[in-house]
C-alpha cells in the first residue's frame, strides 16, 4: 500500500442539480399544497370541521292559530315529545337501533322503518318516535349516555278545538308526502314535516300557518353525544287566520243538518254575505272531527271513516254535485226574461199536466195552479209555466245563463281542490256521453231543475247572492284575514279583499221581477210561508229534485234565500239528501240560520211545508 492515499473524486455534479432541482420543486409542491388548504379550501375546510364537532338543530316553529270571525280560537298548537336519531351515530353504531327500540317498547323494525321514511339528509336528525309519554321519555332521559346520537325534547304539533261542525271547513293536517313536498318545497318544508292536508289547513294559507324554522347550533363529541349549545335562532311563528265563518251559525247549521244526517239523510248548508262573498258558514253533515288526526289519525279510525255509509269525508257543501230541482226554476226565469220569452205579467194556465206528443208531463199539483203569471208561477213553483217557458228558451239557452250564474264551473273558493264543477247539459254535452241525442222531455225537465243537470249547494248559494246584490257574482272566501309575523316581533295584517268573478250585467227589470217572485214564495200560498219570518222581508225557493235511487225515486230537499230584500245581509243554501220536499225540510233550517245571523228570535215551524215543493 501507497504511504500516500488517493484523493476522493469530485463530486458528481450532475446528481447535485439533479437533488437540488427535486428539493425545490418538492418545497414547492408542499407549499402549493398548503395554500391550497388553507387559503383555497380553507372555508370549505373550517366548515367540515365544524360540522364534525357542531350540529344545527331545526326548531320548528307553533303552527299559526285559526279563528272564527268572532276570535274564536278553532285551531292551535301544544307540545309533544319527539325523538330523534343523528344520521352518522347511528351509521358508527349498528345496534344503536335496538336499544332504543327496546326502551321505546316498540319494535326494532317499526323504529327503522320511520326512520327511513323521514330521513332528510346525513347531517339533521330523524324523528324516530313523537308524542312519546312521560314515562318512556324520563327512562330515555336516564339512558341517554348509552344512547350517543339520540334526542329528545319539545315539538309543537297542531290542536284543534272546533270539533266535528267545523272539520270540513278548517281539515287536517299530516305527514308530508313525496307530492306535498314537490308542490310546497318553497314554504319550506322537508321529509317528516307536517303540513295542511284539506280544509283550510291545506288551502292556500298553509304555508303562511306554517312559519318559519329557527335553529340551535350545539357542540357534539366525537360520538354524536350533545356537549353544549353554542347559539340559537327563535323560530317565527305561522300566521294566525281569521275566517269569516260564524262560529255560533256553523254550529247552528251543522246541528239541524245532524238531525236529518242521523235518520240516514246527510246534508249541506251554505250561508254567505252578498254584498263581499264572504262566506259564514259552510257545513256538511256528517263530518268528521280534525282533532282525530292529530299527531296521525288511528288506522281503525281511518278505516270507520271511509267506509261509513253515510260518507263523513265528503264535504257535500262543495263537492256534491246533483239536480238542484225547483230552486233551479230562478235560472230559467232570469233567462226567459232576459231573452223576452217572457214577462212579470205573461200567464199560463195549468191543468196539472202537458203532453209531449203522447206522453204526459205533469206539474207537482196534480190539479193545476189554474192561470199563473211569473211571479206566482216562481211562489207556488208551477211546473206547467216552466215546462213551458223552457220549450220556448230550448236547451242552449237555459246552459249558456246557467253558466252565466256559475253553473258547470268552480267557484274558486280558498279550499284546496275538492271542489266539483258540476255539469250543464246541452245537447252536444249528452251526445259526447253517448247519451243518445236530446229529445223534448230533456227540454222541460232542464227548466225545472231536473234531467242531467248537477251543481253544488255552495255554486247555488253563490248564485243566490248574484241575485240578491243586483247581478254581481263574488268568489266565495272562508279566510278573511292573516296576521302574519317578522323575526322581531311585528306583526303585519293582510285583509282579503273581495274578488268578483262576474258582474252579469241583466237589465234593469230582470232580478226585480225574480226577487218579487221569491219574496212571494215566502208569504201566504206561497211554497215555503210556514219558514217567513216575522217582521223581515225574506226571498226563498223551494225545491224537490227527484232521482232514482236502486230502481226508486227518493226526493232531496232544496231551499235558498236571503234576507233582508232591501238590504241583503245573509244568502243561504240548505240540502239535505233524500229528506223529502224542500219547503217542509230545507226551508226550517235556512229560517233558523237567517234569524240566528240577524239575531232574531223567531220561534222554531213544526217542519210541515206548504206540499208539493
């Protein structure tokens, strides 16, 4: 070996610049990578962070409280217990479920089950369980530290106090469906909400009865279990809705047509002012009472409704379209006068009988009226003057004026869509039904209220106002203001103005020679004189529509009104189902409802009508 070592060789440059070169650019990268972080996605980042220790819990808000025209309260809210599940606990723990199950005494599958149905997202969490009892939720309470991700506490849920009289007119409400929340997503509703369904509750004001959600931000560990609130938002509560029924009127109506509906008979009765189309009552008898479904109608409840006979979820006052009979008489003679077919002085003389060719049509009084001009033909309601009259107006005419009335057409009243348009009849109408082609007895029976037509006691009722105001046809309203609320504690009132549908534009002399005719009705020989009451001026129609039932004729009863004549205040509507002659039937019951309205003690009619309508 040299005594002398060699010297190391020069350092490889290249692999130097190589080295350095790869230092920087990783630097570089590193420090790309952290401004990314935390600059770029530094929000994005704060915000997952916090939605790893926080959680917002929705607050929901007190529906808003509905009120009669008098401020009595019909509907409003309480408490009830809910429980509910964060998502991700019960992702991280898989038997989560079956202990709550156990402690809720319900089920395991029952619990999921729910719980996927009102799932909304990974984050909000899932009602599970409501209107849980004292007992169940303080042995939840105890539990709560086995129990990461469960809570329970308050929830405002809908309470009514009105009962069955007023169940069609303010509904129900329940669970949200798939195709309530795609039709109401902007009122802000989520999977497992409640919302209106019918009445009120579900007509156009719903989303103004819900409010608006308030929230508590709380601070959650890393099992899902509450360690304290960090803010909180108050939730706004819905607005409160005063209708324009008449509390003590709709109790009225509802109990006299209860008479009838418990004898087999259900009915319907109308009331309105005919000056706005405000309406005062609405009631269809029987009902059903809003507070069964509160928190969720009983499944055996549910299934007593829907197959009662007498049919308690139909709301008869605007869904049940049927020949409305004599009372349809006013049509034909606003028609007849219109057209100058006739006049307040054109007579007939009935015989009791006409003869389409060989086949006889004859008046309700078999003996005949004698000679009757138009005013007592409309107050002793003689079939042989509008047989007659209705030959000379022919089918198109007498559809176009009912129409004209409202007749074949909604009425656009502020409930949801339940309403029937009913059906006017002319002969290209029977023809499309394959009905075969109009023939003269269609003719006569179209002028008395029979053959095909339907309409619904709230369309008739609508009509009567038009007569009674001087020829303007109003959109009934049940809501006559909102009082809706602002985050900090004002309160805004809208008031309904009133809508016109139409103004019919008659002349001058046409609804003065029908209202004579009415108030005749009401007097001595007239059909409903039993009903007048003393010391007002009433204007009424009878009416007897007879239809076949199971191989039968049964007769349902009619009867409209309004009062007083020189200044109408009320127009009212009653139907009862196969109850009979209209003026021995209907008539008591709008009597009672007018003089209630007018606060007049009139003494109850012994019910026996003047025969035949």
């Amino acid at each position: 070996m040299s005594l002398i070592d060699r010297p190391a060789p020069p350092p490889d440059q290249r692999r130097i610049v190589v080295i350095s070169v790869v230092t920087v650019v990783a630097c570089m990268v590193i420090m790309v990578r952290l401004w990314y972080l935390q600059v770029a996605l530094g929000d994005e980042l704060l915000r997952a962070s916090e939605r790893n220790r926080t959680r917002v819990l929705r607050r929901l808000p007190p529906r808003g409280l509905i009120t009669d025209a008098e401020g009595q309260v019909l509907a409003a809210t309480r408490l009830r217990v809910v429980v509910s599940v964060l998502p991700e606990a019960r992702e991280k723990d898989s038997a989560l479920m079956a202990r709550l199950a156990r402690l809720l005494g319900k089920p395991e599958a029952e619990i999921e089950k729910t719980y996927q149905e009102n799932k909304v997202d990974a984050f909000q969490p899932v009602r599970v369980a409501w209107d849980v009892g004292l007992e169940v939720a303080t042995r939840i309470e105890e539990q709560l530290y086995a129990l990461p991700g469960v809570l329970i506490g308050p929830e405002p849920i809908r309470a009514y106090a009105a009962g069955p009289e007023f169940g069609h007119v303010i509904g129900y409400v329940g669970q949200c469906s798939e195709d309530d929340l795609r039709k109401r997503a902007a009122a802000g509703y989520v999977r497992g909400d409640v919302c209106g369904k019918t009445g009120v509750e579900g007509g156009p004001f719903d989303g103004a009865l819900r409010g608006m959600d308030g929230g508590t931000t709380v601070e959650v560990d890393a099992q899902g279990r509450v360690q304290g609130q960090l803010a909180t938002s108050d939730p706004v509560a819905g607005a409160t809705l005063r209708l324009n029924i008449v509390g003590r009127l709709q109790r009225l109506a509802y109990s006299k047509l209860l008479e009838h509906a418990r004898r087999g008979h259900p009915g319907a009765a109308v009331a309105m002012n005919p000056q706005t189309g405000a309406v005062l009552a609405l009631a269809s008898a029987p009902s059903y009472d809003p507070a069964s479904f509160e928190g969720g109608i009983a499944k055996e409840m549910w299934q007593e409704l829907r197959d009662n006979r007498l049919k308690p979820l139909i709301n008869r006052a605007t869904s049940s379209a049927t020949a409305p009979g004599s009372v349809f008489k006013l049509v034909t003679a606003i028609a007849g006068l219109e057209t100058s077919k006739t006049s307040p002085w054109d007579s007939v003389h009935c015989t009791g009988v006409i003869y389409l060719g060989r086949w006889p049509k004859r008046c309700h009084k078999r003996s005949g009226h004698g000679t009757v001009d138009l005013i007592e033909a409309i107050a002793k309601s003689c079939d042989v003057f509008f047989y007659r009259l209705g030959q000379r107006l022919g089918p198109d005419t007498m559809a176009a004026y009912a129409r004209m009335l409202g007749f074949g057409s909604r009425t656009g009243i502020d409930l949801p869509s339940v309403e029937s348009a009913g059906f006017v009849p002319d002969p290209q109408w029977k023809e499309r039904r394959g009905l075969g082609p109009w023939v003269g007895g269609d003719t006569v029976d179209y002028a008395i209220g029979q053959a095909m037509l339907g309409c619904t006691p709230l369309q008739m009722c609508t009509a009567t106002c038009a007569i009674a105001n001087g020829g303007t046809l109003y959109v009934p309203q049940i809501v006559e203001s909102a009082a809706s609320h602002t985050a900090d504690g004002e309160e805004r009132l809208e008031k309904v103005v009133p809508k016109v549908n139409r103004k019919l534009n008659l002349k001058p002399g046409t609804l003065s020679a029908v209202v004579r005719g009415m108030e005749a009705v009401m007097q001595r020989g007239g059909t409903a004189s039993l009903s007048a009451i003393s010391g007002v001026r009433v204007a009424g129609k009878t009416g007897t529509a007879q239809r076949m039932r199971r191989g039968e004729y049964v007769d349902d009863a009619w009867f409209v009104a309004f009062a007083p004549v020189e200044s109408p205040r009320i127009a009212v509507c009653v139907y009862v189902e196969e109850g009979g002659h209209g003026g021995a039937v209907a008539a008591p019951i709008a009597r009672a409802l007018i003089a209630e309205y007018l606060g007049i003690k009139a003494p109850t009619t012994s019910g026996e009508g003047q025969a035949g309508d």
